[in-house]
C-alpha cells in the first residue's frame, strides 16, 4: 500500500465524536455535521440533563403557560435513533482523560474519542450573599427550574426575583402569570441597563408595573433568610421583603469546569480559535462555555454561528471561522415589544434620533456616527427593528434619509405604509431571523426551490422562525409575498376524511349557520361522503347537543353504542353497568340491592372502581332493562360510567370525619355531582374534591379538581392521569362553596363550548392556553356568569335518567333480537 | 335451494342502524342504510369478534365498536388498511317484509 492508501483506509473507517453536553448548540452543530458528513462519525452524546435537546430560550412561555414543554423539544428521541447517535440521558461526564482520550461519566460510563467537543454551557451565577443555600432559592436555566418555579407558584404565595435583567424580568413575568406576587429587585438604576438606554428601561419598568409586579431599582441584597426555607430577602438599607421564593437571575458564568481539570487552556470560559478548537487539537468547544477572541456569548445566534463553524471543520472543511457579531436582543414576554442592538452609549462623536409617542408607549433611539447607525433600541413598536439591523450592518450611509429614518422602511421613497410593502422591500440578504441568521433570501428561495407551502415547512428548511419565534410574522409575510394563495395560515386538520373543515371551523359554522341536524350540516358544509362516518358524526352529535340544548334532537344512531345503550361494551360483547353513588357516599339498602341484583342476573364479577363507585360486569345486552329496573327501585341512576359526560366526582372524607379536613369536600363533592350529572362534554370529564392539601381525593391530576384550604377552595383543572400523566394547573382560589360551584361550572361550559370532540379539558387547555382560561373564568365575572348560565339551561334537558327512561320502554328494540330462526331445523 | 326465512319488518330497523337474529350458529347483524338498503353479515368482527350489529353505520358500512374496523355491509370485507371479511347473508325486501336466505345458514352449520 501506498501512503495515500493507508490514509484512505483509515478515512474510510468511522471517528468516534464524545460531546459533552445537549443545548442547543451541540444539537445545531450536530444537524450540519450531519448534512455535510453524514458518514464521518459515530456520535455519542452525555446530557447531564435527563431529557433530549430543547429550545432553551422558550423556557420563559413554558413557566407562563403559553407553551407546553413537548412543544419546544428540537430533537425528540426518535432524531437520535434516526441519525443513529447513542444519548446517555442524565449523565453528567465527570472526568476528561486526555492521554487516555476517553470522557467518564458519573454513572461510570467510560467513552473513548477521537474528537471531543464541550458544550457544557454555562451555570448561573449565584450571589454569595448569606441565605443563598436556602431552599427556596432556585436559579433560572433549565426545565427542572422551570417545573421547580411552577411547582412554587402553585402557592399563589410571594417571589422575589433578584435581577432585572432579560432572564429574571422573564422569570417575574412568567411567575406573576402563574398568579405570583412578584417583587424584581435590581441593583442597577434601571431595567436590562446592558440593552436599555435609561428612557427605554423606564418605560419597560412602567409596563412591567402594570402588570402587577413590584421593581425595587438601586437594590442591594444583603440577606436571604429563613428558618429551614427562605421567608424573607433583606436589602441593604433596610428593607425587608416577605417571599417563599427566590429566583436568581444575576448572569450566567462559562461552565468550564470540568475543562480546567482537564488541563485544557480556560480563560473566562474555555479558549478556542476562530474554528472552536481548543489548546488540543482533537478537543473541540463551543457555546456559552466557549471563549473566541475574549469574548464569551450568551445570545443564540453567535453561539449557533459556532455550532455552524465547529461542524465545518469536523467535517474536514478547516476555512470556516467564527466572526464576533452583535445580535439584537427582544424580550420574551407577551406584550411587551422590545428590540436592542449595537452601542447606545452616549459620545461625543455620535448623534441620535429620538423618537416618544407616550399615548402609544412608543420610544425609539437610534445612535449614528458618520451617518451610520451603530446602536438601536426600539420600545413599544420593534417592526422595522430587521430594517434598523440591516443598515447597521451594510454600514448605509442614512444621510439622504436622515430625516424620515426613525418611521422606519415603509417611510422610506415615498412607499405607503403596507407592512407588505416593507417586507418587500427588503433586499434579499436582510436578517429576518437573528437567532438562525438566516436572511430574507435564503426563506424565499427555500419556498420557491421546495415548493413549501406551510410555516412548519418554512421551518424546517431554513430554521427560520424556529428558535424564539418572533420573527413568525415577519415569515409569514414572506411566504404571502412568495406563494400567495397558496399559503394558508390556518392549515388545519381536517375533522376527518368526510371534509376539509377542521373542528373548530365546524363548530364555529354551525353557530354561525344556524345548523341544527346533523343532515344540515354535512349539507351546508359540503361534507363528501352522504352520511358521513363513525368519527364525524358522534362528534357532530355532541357539538349539536351542546349548541342548542333546547331545540336539536339527540340521534342516537351517531352514538357510540355505549352512549346509546348507557352500559359500556366489554371485549366479549357483554356490557358493564355502573349506578350512580353520589361524592362515592354509599349505605346498606343501596349495597344489599346490588347484591341482590347480582345475584338475581348471576352477573359474574363485582369490582370497585376507581372513581368511588361498584361496576357490575358481563351483564348481557338483554338483562341490561331488568338489571336497570332492579336498580331504579333501589333509587340507583345511571353513573354515566360510559359517557363522554360527567363520571365521578371523587371525594375524601373532609371536615365531617377528618381531623385534618379544613371544608366539608364530600358535602362539595356530591353538590357538584348532582348539580353536573348528565351533561355531554366533549370527552370524559372526572372530578374530585380533597378536603385538606394531602388531596386524599387526588384532585390534582383529575380534568377538575377542587383542594380546600383554610381559606376557601383552591381550583384546579387540566389534570391528566391515564395515557399522559399530568399535574392539574390551578384555576385560582375562591372563598365560598358556592363560588367554587359558579366557577368549576364556567369552567366546563367553557370547555364545552370550545372543546373538540374527544379532546380531554387538559389538551383543550394547552390549545387555548390556560392564562386565556383563568382570564375568562376567574377574572371576567359577566363571561363567567354567561357561561354558567348556559349550562344550567343545557341542564334542563340533560338531566334525564336514561336507565329509567329505557325501563319505561324507550329504544326497547335495541335490547332484543328482532328474530330467533332456525332452531327448530338445527334440532332435527 | 333458496330457503327465505322472514326475519321481520324493515321498519323494525332504525335508520343507520342494525337488529340482531339469532341463529343455533350465532347471530346475524342486520343493517339498514341511511337510504332503506339492508344488508346481513355475520355479527362477528373478523378482527376480535366485537358485535359488528353495535357499531355507527355509515354509507355502507359499519364502524365495529370494540377497535373500530371498518367493514363493508356489501362485501363483508374490511375497508382501509385492514384486512379481513365477515359472511354476508343474502337479504330479500318484499314490500316492507324482510327475508334471509336459510340455505346459507344451513351450509355454514354443516
């Protein structure tokens, strides 16, 4: 073999690449490695995290409850199977063997490499002040932060969050939206001073005001204390501010630790060159742990600059290098528009352009020096922030349009104010997404070359609008601009294969229509099939009943045979029969009938159920009207054990029995029960009301659920507990049991109205956003009261027994066969 | 031989809907479309056996209520992805009076 053969043998068998650390760095620098050489390396990652890789800069919506955690994940765990990468999961590498070159974890996983990259991001700093190690004092970085705050703010108690920067003014925001009483105490003067001029940091300081959130400026924390938890945090000139919660949110440090041991040259964070290759040549760095020309990142875009430039070189392409670049910052908090980027610092050289409409809130600044723009900082209206960025960075010379500047682009030449028009405008290498920095060129050329047509296309084509997402808009306008009809925003699923419409769209229509049959409806909405489909029409059905209670007549042939017969089908074709037991309160008479009716029908298995009550089992289709009539004169009603309706209100014993009960749950329990019973509801509603917070009645993982307290009756709602398992959300404390009923009442009308068919109160919720739902239920008494008197109407109609109903002859010839033939011949 | 058994009324039968025979060999599902066509299969999912006679009819077929097959009144066979059939029992309307033909009955016994 010849020299050049060796090598190519030896290129041809697979490296071993160890990454240490699953941000969101690592995971992009992976996704270029992976297009540029798919075939390089065998990948092993260690995630000191117990989870796959996320979008960390959405942890702000999840701790507000815009977003649920499933819907930030980047790569699932299907990604890392597909691309064949093992991931060890909650494995923290505590030890790098350099001459060895393997990485040890600290379940004692011991990994050989050839190339090493450390993406340890960074750890929060925390102020040594006394108190610090209390519990109750969290920092703000990863999700179990984020589910440690929730799990806080289900107190409804008080958190100070220390730092007025971008993390702790989105961690007092997202605290105060799960119904926290949130101080910020920030040392500075004013608000995100790094980012913010000071007129800017005021009026972002009013709005967060406004909000219900106290800012203490110029504060200076001297102590958090507490017995055993934090109680109180003390300021320096003597304040003293009560809280169960303390969030640090002060800054973040390079997380080189484990580098330093290692040997490997750290400075502030881990020192590469301009390829991310650190002082050993096989070991790589990159993200916030990485240090380039002194300089240390903490935004997204240079750090997946990084990732793009460390993939190149592992690739084999050893040109690629990374530039220092500013990025513009914005806020993460709905409702407050905020866009910082460059040098706004005041100079003798510079000039500004100040722009205040205190009406609007508005205030923009742009910094200049040599008629370019070098800074900007806009407050209120950041639309033409991409339009101010792309000037600093082709270094216009703004002089010709000096004047008009600060309007922004659509003042520009005289062009109107079609926001359209602006982005037509752009030229094709402008930055609409800074986190990706993926320029207006590179999304409609991707639209144009594979033909996409839907945002998520967009999405996963070009990364743009994929991190943080405030370029969404500016997106779509694109895609309007590049495909026009063809791109439909509000692409949806259709409700089956029957028709195009989605549930929502349906169910809007048939208010809107005035569609009162099911016939009206497939004509009016031009369903495709002449009498639909099993998965269409009981969905129909339901949205019927529950849209003119008075006036549409339940067709029991779009009904799930359980619905229509009231007994649920077992696997043999036998059913199951549940009564009603009232808050799961029984006594002798009613349990001496079940035993009677047991042994009357031979029913061969009697089992307590989970919901409080006694289900009879391999009852056959026949016996079900006598099994019935047996138990209606033992005054038993049907428990609805079969209905996407109300099944149980589950309750603990309460203040009657208990020593710990604080308000009479089981007396609440059956009141809701009897109050609730018959409604349809778009899929099973369970409930349950627990007498103290040890939650006996385990109301907090049930579709609603009720916690007395000393104070009142603490609401929860959106719990899950069968294919998903899911703590309740709290819906908010109120003082009175008849409160408590107004309000879980709204709540599920709400939820009625707006449910899609099968879908349980806690996906509806996500849908709709629980901070819409607290707002409409808790917070808008006229919606509320609106909503409670439209399912007291419904109930007019709904509370029917439909067992006593078919005792009395109702539907009969669903219970017998219509004919018995050719026993005689078989006998023969 | 044909032998035409009377079973009983069309109007017996809800619309989009299904009453059982019993038969010594186990029961027939008897359906009735939107549109008064009425069609017999075994009341046996070939899947799991769920009561086909329980299942939301729509068109002509039937949704099976145990796993959601769904099969054709037709055919007998499983539509979609799934695979599988159910006998069919010839079906005779005479003004409102319903017959099925015995023979087939008898063969399967047989």
């Amino acid at each position: 073999m010849t020299p050049s053969d060796i090598e190519m043998a030896q290129s041809m068998k697979k490296q071993k690449i160890v990454i240490i650390g699953n941000g969101m760095a690592p995971g992009r620098m992976l996704e270029h490695l992976l297009e540029q050489a798919p075939d390089r390396y065998v990948v092993t990652i260690f995630n000191a995290e117990p989870r796959v890789n996320y979008d960390r800069i959405m942890l702000s919506p999840v701790l507000s409850g815009e977003k649920a955690f499933e819907e930030i994940i980047i790569h699932g765990d299907g990604w890392y199977i597909a691309n064949g990468i093992t991931l060890y999961k909650g494995h923290k590498i505590v030890a790098i063997d350099r001459s060895a070159k393997t990485v040890t974890s600290d379940h004692g996983v011991t990994e050989p490499y050839d190339k090493l990259v450390i993406a340890t991001g960074s750890v929060p700093f925390i102020i040594p002040v006394p108190g610090h190690d209390l519990p109750g004092v969290l920092t703000y970085r990863d999700l179990d932060d984020v589910q440690a705050m929730l799990l806080a703010a289900q107190s409804r108690a008080k958190a100070v969050v220390i730092g007025g920067g971008l993390l702790g003014l989105e961690a007092a925001a997202g605290l105060n939206a799960q119904g926290m009483d949130v101080t910020v105490l920030h040392v500075m003067p004013t608000l995100m001073e790094r980012q913010l001029d000071p007129a800017a940091g005021y009026l972002l300081q009013r709005a967060v005001e406004q909000r219900g959130i106290k800012v203490i400026t110029k504060a200076n924390t001297q102590a958090i204390t507490g017995k055993g938890k934090v109680e109180q945090v003390e300021l320096a000139d003597g304040t003293v501010i009560p809280a169960t919660l303390v969030v640090m949110a002060v800054g973040i440090r390079p997380n080189a630790a484990l580098a330093k041991e290692a040997g490997i040259a750290v400075n502030r964070g881990i020192v590469v060159d301009a390829g991310m290759r650190s002082n050993d040549p096989d070991i790589y760095a990159l993200g916030e742990c990485a240090e380039v020309n002194g300089q240390v990142y903490g935004l997204v875009a240079p750090l997946y600059e990084m990732a793009r430039v460390a993939a190149s070189h592992l690739a084999g392409n050893e040109t690629a290098a990374f530039v220092h670049m500013d990025t513009p910052t914005k806020l993460k908090v709905t409702g407050i528009e905020l866009f910082s980027l460059g040098d706004f610092a005041e100079g003798e050289d510079r000039q500004e352009i100040v722009l205040r409409d205190a009406a609007a809130g508005v205030y923009k600044r742009l910094v200049l020096r040599d008629d370019r723009i070098i800074g900007t900082v806009l407050y209120g209206e950041t639309a033409d922030g991409a339009w101010f960025n792309d000037l600093k960075k082709k270094q216009t010379d703004i002089s010709q349009m000096r004047d008009t500047l600060i309007f922004g682009q659509s003042y520009q030449g005289g062009a109107s104010l079609d926001p359209m028009a602006a982005v037509a405008a752009l030229p094709d290498d402008a930055e609409i997404c800074g986190c990706n920095g993926v320029c207006k060129g590179k999304i409609t050329g991707a639209i144009t070359a594979k033909g996409l047509t839907s945002l998520d296309d967009v999405r996963a084509h070009t990364k743009a609008s994929a991190s943080c997402g405030s370029c969404t808009g500016l997106v779509e306008k694109l895609m309007v601009l590049t495909i026009g009809d063809k791109y439909n925003p509000a692409a949806v699923q259709p409700m089956c294969g029957c028709t195009t419409l989605g549930h929502d769209e349906v169910r809007r229509l048939i208010k809107a229509k005035s569609l009162k049959t099911i016939p009206a409806v497939m004509q009016e909405l031009e369903w495709t099939t002449s009498c639909g489909c099993a998965k269409c029409r009981p969905a129909l059905n339901y949205y019927l009943v529950c849209d003119w209670p008075d006036e549409y007549a339940d067709d029991y042939q779009s009904r799930y045979i359980n619905e229509r017969v009231h007994a649920n089908i077992q696997k043999d074709g036998t059913y199951s029969v549940v009564p009603r037991m009232w808050g799961g309160v029984t006594n002798a008479a009613e349990l001496r009938a079940i035993a009677d009716v047991v042994d009357k029908f031979e029913i061969p298995m009697v089992k307590v159920t989970g919901g409080q009550r006694i289900d009879m089992l391999g009852i056959r289709k026949e016996d079900l009207p006598a099994v019935w009539a047996d138990l209606g004169q033992a005054g038993f009603v049907s428990g609805q054990a079969y209905a996407k309706g109300l099944r149980t209100v589950k309750t603990c014993v309460g203040s009657d029995w208990c020593r710990f009960g604080t308000q009479d749950s089981t007396g609440l329990g059956i009141r809701i029960e009897k109050f609730m019973w018959g409604s349809w509801t778009p899929a099973k509603v369970k409930m349950a009301v627990s007498g103290c917070p040890r939650n006996c009645a385990e109301a907090t993982c049930k579709d609603v659920g009720v916690i007395c307290v000393d104070s009142g009756y603490e609401i929860h709602f959106a719990g899950a507990a069968g294919l998903d398992i899911k703590g309740t959300e709290v819906l908010g404390l109120v003082k009175t049991e008849d409160e408590a009923l107004e309000h879980i009442v709204a709540l599920t009308q709400m939820y009625r109205e707006q449910g899609r068919y099968l879908e349980r109160i806690y996906k509806w919720a996500k849908r709709v956003g629980i901070a819409e739902i607290k707002r409409q239920i808790m917070d808008d008494g006229e919606k509320r009261e609106a909503y409670f008197d439209r399912f007291v109407f419904s109930q007019k109609f709904a509370q029917v027994d439909p067992w006593s109903e078919r005792v009395s002859g109702k539907d009969k010839h669903e219970f017998r066969p219509m004919a018995s033939v050719g026993f005689a011949q078989a006998a023969e | 031989m044909m032998n035409w058994i009377s079973i009983g009324s069309i109007s017996d039968i809800p619309r989009r809907g299904a009453r059982c025979v019993a038969t010594p060999q186990g029961k027939i599902a008897v359906f009735r479309t939107a549109d008064d066509q009425v069609f017999a299969i075994d009341d046996h999912c070939p899947h799991k056996g769920g009561p086909l006679s329980q299942g939301i009819v729509h068109g002509a077929a039937v949704t099976c209520p145990l796993h959601n097959w769904v099969i054709s009144l037709e055919t007998g066979k499983a539509l979609g992805a799934d695979e599988g059939a159910v006998r069919t029992i010839p079906v005779r309307i005479e003004g409102e009076r319903l017959f099925i033909a015995l023979e087939a009955l008898a063969s399967r016994a047989a």
